[in-house]
C-alpha cells in the first residue's frame, strides 16, 4: 500500500480546476482559432476586456507596492513594515499578471521581444514596455529574499541578504519612479485617441489621474488582501495597521476628486455630466464606487475601526478603481466607433484565470514563505477602538 496521499477534494479547489479547465480551452481558442473565435473585438473596438480588466488594473491595483516600499524603506514609517512584503509580492504577482495578460492582448505575442532590440522612442508603449520589463526586475529582487530566506547553504544565503541590504534602498528608490512612469505612461496611450474618447473621460492629464487614481486603489487591495490573510490563512497583522492606511487613502481620493471636477469643469464638459445617457449613468457609478462613498465611510472612526466594514469599503474602492479603467478602455470608445462591445466567454475565461493563477500563488506564498508575521501582534486591534465601537 502505497502512503502517497492525493489532495483532498474540497469546493474552492473544485472551482479552480474548473477556472483553469476553461482558461486551458480559451487559451487554445485565442492561438489556435485566432481572434475571430476567441474574441469579440473588432477594428473599431480592438481594445476590450484584456487590456480594460488585464492590463490597466493590473498595473494599477499594484501601486501599493511601491507605495509601502517608499513609506518603510525611503520615509521610514517602520510601522508598515510587517505588511511591505504582502504588498510587494501583490505587486509582483500583478505585474507577472499583466506580463501573462499581454500574451493574449498582442496580435503576434511572439514578436514580444522587439521593443527590447528594437527601439521607437516616439512611441508610448515602447516606454511602457520597458517600464514593464524594469519594474518587474526591481520587484523580483525586492521579493527575493523572502525566497532565500529558504536556502539551507547558510553562507550563500547570509552573502545574499548582505548584498541586498547594502542595494535595497537604490532598488525602492528604482521603482518609485519606474512605477510612478509606468502607471502614468497608461493613461498617456489615450492622449493619442483625442477625439475618439468621450468628453466625461478624455483630458489632456489622463497621465496625472491615472497616476492618482492608483496609489488609492493599490493601498486598498493590499488591505484586502491583509485581511483575508488574517481571516483565512490564520497570520496575525495588527488590524491597527490597516485602519491606518484607510486613514491615507480619503486625502488621495479627495485630491484626485477635486482634480478631476475641475478639469471637466475647465475643459467646458460639465453639461455631459447631467444628459441621459449610458456613459453618463457608468460615469457616476464610478464616480460614487470610487470617491464618494469611501470618502464618506473611510472618514469615519467606526468604519476604519471595524474589519469587516473597512474590508467592505476597501472592496468598493477597488471596484470603483476598475470601473474607471474599463469605463476609460471600452466605454468611452462606444460612441465614436459606433460599435458596442460584450466580451466574448473566452475573454472572461482568461481574465479570470489569470487572476486566480495570481490568488493561488499568492496564497501559498503567505503559507509557506514569511511574508506576513504569523505570531500575534503587541498591539491588539481592540485596543485601538474608539469607545463608540
């Protein structure tokens, strides 16, 4: 008898399996039949769900990387250092993410390595493209002493984590800025659609709101994701931690609110802020998902204070965050194309693939790598409360 034991068979795993099963066939879909079969993109719509969902997201949702990394290792607020390494790893399975993602997005996927030879210096996504390959690199040395951590070779291990000592602040420093370029760079592809893009979405500082829109948005999901750890994966961060960095999120959403009424304001399309339509309707939900009530519930102690309801909000400011990205992407082409737009199953089946293939190698990396303190913290979360809780 053999005491090899299989994995045992539980509901989420069985889901998994059926996520990947369906990612398999649409990857086959999209090489093997092509765009036609695999997608509902068209000429006048070649940009949908993968770059909307996949890409701008991606990037956008791993800014609370580079974020906590400066706050710790550049500003030094050392206490946020038991979740920098959650957020850095976040940030490094979102890029894989969008790497992975690219593969589908490009028409010739095999040609990916042209902007590394092959050099166009007019070209935004050229920048892009390299701000992808070098951020992805600062990310991989940045998390790469939790993986060496793990070498039984002592001395090679001590000489490494020596060496990265002496270099991690140049690398913090590197993706502060290959970050801040990088998420900047996305919002300046749209600058090139003028007058394609509809008026609520279009500004000549897209690059500006991209950038301000994703440091919030990135500082949710690492506290989302903080939280399920806790909750499901039994680690012990100080809940204070989070409610703290709820506390950074409202001044960003109310810079970045401001922001952007003024520059509709100033570019003579607040009329289109009140006309009955579709883009109009997608708009503020965006607007009230994104700004409006997580300013209103993150401003206040009870909220902040209390796990589930910050966990909540914070998940509203992420599906705020991805309305945008999508809105910017496939809403505001809608009406200059004449073309209206439904992924196809297979464009979803992807998507959701990748992001799980990320969840799960998230998951086992807290589970088996010291990502996030797994013994309970000096300061316990209701210690912290305020009396009306």
């Amino acid at each position: 008898m053999s005491n090899i034991r299989l994995p045992k068979i539980t509901f989420w795993r069985a889901v998994v399996a059926l996520i990947f099963l369906a990612g398999a066939y649409a990857t086959y879909a999209r090489f093997a039949l092509g765009f036609n079969q695999s997608t509902n993109l068209t000429d006048a719509q070649p940009w949908g769900l993968w770059v909307g969902l996949g890409t701008l997201c991606g990037v956008g949702l791993s800014a609370g990387g580079f974020a906590l990394a400066a706050a710790v290792y550049l500003l030094g607020f050392d206490r946020y250092r038991p979740v920098v390494r959650a957020a850095v790893l976040l940030s490094f399975l979102g890029y894989l993410s969008v790497m992975v993602g690219m593969m589908y997005e490009l028409g010739l996927p095999w040609r990916i390595w042209h902007p590394i030879f092959m050099w166009n210096r007019h070209s935004v996504l050229f920048e892009v493209s390299w701000c992808v390959m070098l951020y992805s690199t600062v990310l991989a040395l940045e998390f790469s002493p939790s993986l060496v951590e793990k070498i039984p070779f002592v001395r090679l291990r001590n000489l490494y984590l020596k060496c990265h000592h002496h270099i991690l602040i140049a690398l913090v420093l590197a993706g502060a800025i290959l970050s801040s370029l990088h998420q900047s760079f996305l919002g300046g592809l749209y600058l090139l659609a003028k007058g394609k893009v509809d008026p609520l979405w279009y500004s000549s500082y897209l690059p500006t709101l991209f950038y301000l829109s994703a440091v919030p948005a990135g500082l949710a999901a690492t506290i989302v994701a903080v939280y399920l750890c806790n909750r499901s994966l039994r680690t012990r961060v100080d809940l204070n931690i989070l409610a703290e960095m709820s506390q950074i999120i409202v001044p960003m959403l109310y810079v970045y609110a401001i922001f952007r009424g003024v520059d509709i304001v100033s570019h003579g399309n607040a009329s289109y802020l009140w006309m009955w339509r579709e883009e109009t309707l997608l708009f503020w939900v965006e607007i009230v998902l994104f700004v409006l009530a997580p300013i209103a519930l993150l401003s206040r102690e009870r909220v902040r204070y209390n796990p589930n309801a910050l966990y909540g909000t914070c998940a509203l400011v992420i599906m705020g965050f991805m309305a945008n990205r999508l809105n910017v992407s496939i809403t505001a082409f809608q009406t200059s194309s004449g073309f209206y737009y439904v992924p196809r199953w297979t464009e979803f089946a992807l998507t959701l693939a990748t992001i799980t293939a990320a969840v799960v190698a998230f998951h086992y990396a807290v589970v088996y790598l010291e990502i996030l303190p797994k013994t309970r913290p000096v300061t316990k979360w209701m210690a912290a409360q305020p009396a009306s809780v």
